[in-house]
C-alpha cells in the first residue's frame, strides 16, 4: 500500500477496533492514572497479557502508587504482587531502581522526554513512546512486534526490527496517524494477523497487505 491509502486503511481498523476491548495502558491512562502509574504499568505490560497486567497493577497500586512507596515496599514484595507477570523478579528490581532515579534527579516525577525515559532502567523505545502518549499526550509511535510485523506485510516499512520500522514510519505517515495506528495494530496483531497461524481469510485490511496473495498460495 501507499502512504496516500492512510484514511481508507484507519478507517477500516477503527471500525474493526470498536470491537475489541482497549489495551490495559490506554485504559489506565482514560481512567487517571497519573504518569507514574502509567510507567510501571507499561513495564509489567512487557511480553505479559492484559488481563495479567491489569491484574497485577489491581494488586499493586493500592500498595505503592509512587517512587517512595515502591521503594519500601521492596523488589520481592513487588514481584510477588506482579506475578504471573513475565520475569517479574526482574520487573521488581527495575522498579525499585527507576523509583530511586525518579526521587534523586526528578523529585518524584516522571520525566517527558524521550531522551531521559530511556535513560531509564528497563525503558526502551516502545516503553518511552507509550508513557510520553499516554502519560502527557505527546505525539509518539509505539512500535511492538506486532506493529512492526503489520507495516512490513502493509509495505510500509522494509526493516529488520522495531525500532528500524519506527524511524521510517515516523518519516513517512503523517503524524496525526501515530497514535492510532500504533495502538490499533498492537490489538489487530493479537486478534487477526498473528504471528502463528494468521486469520487472513477474515482480515478486513487484506486488499492492502503485500503478503496476503502468497498467504493465499500457501492454503
């Protein structure tokens, strides 16, 4: 597909999203969630479900809701809370850690740029654009696997990996898109183009997609 296709493709995965629950992230930030909140939820959401995450973030937040709180309730307490969330005795140390840096450099705050996000420990791309969305409303392109998958197959990105396919959608779409089309293609990787076993013979955005006729040869 071309960039000029953009509004009749958003118009499609918009409608085909109403349909689908938000992400837990989104949800939180359309609930409240202050910057922080929204930055430890995003780090459990990392290779995790979720309905985990939200589950854990129920478990968590009304235990410690801020840097000094997270800080004495400790990394195993944090763990324990957070489990079955992947690698969550790691996830607990780096919240322990990001909340000492929140306290000495940021007086409890969560920074919003992209620079000092990833300064974070634990914080790369994907996680930065998603609090600097979510957490304050900056323009920012979340690109997960699944998002980087989808612009492949759409022919909007030929790259490698995540982060390549961010640089070069950031060059090409039109701003007023990334946000959209980041959180709608994280849900549509789930639900229709997945990884394994892709449901193309349902996909409302096949017209569009460079790979769908040899999907098609493979049956």
């Amino acid at each position: 597909m071309h960039i000029r296709d953009m509004d009749q493709l958003m118009d499609i995965l918009t409608k085909v999203y109403a349909l689908w629950p938000a992400p837990a992230i989104t949800v939180a930030a359309q609930n409240g969630a202050d910057p922080f909140c929204i930055l430890v939820a995003t780090l459990i959401s990392l290779r995790t479900r979720d309905a985990v995450t939200e589950q854990a973030c129920q478990r968590l937040f009304p235990k410690a809701a801020s840097p000094g709180q997270m800080i004495a309730l400790g990394s195993r307490n944090i763990a324990a809370l957070i489990h079955p969330a992947s690698f969550s005795p790691t996830k607990g140390k780096r919240l322990v850690a990001i909340s000492h840096i929140l306290l000495e450099k940021y007086n409890a705050k969560v920074p919003d740029t992209m620079e000092a996000l990833l300064a974070l420990p634990g914080v790369g791309r994907k996680t930065a654009n998603l609090v600097l969305v979510e957490a304050f409303g900056k323009p920012g392109l979340c690109v997960d696997t699944h998002v980087h998958r989808i612009s492949n197959h759409l022919g909007l990105a030929s790259t490698g990996n995540p982060d390549q396919t961010e640089r070069v959608l950031r060059k090409e779409m039109p701003e007023k898109y990334w946000k959209a089309y980041s959180e709608i293609l994280a849900v549509f990787g789930q639900k229709i183009c997945r990884p394994r076993s892709p449901r193309c013979h349902e996909c409302p955005i096949s017209p569009f997609c460079d790979d769908y006729p040899l999907a098609l040869n493979r049956k």
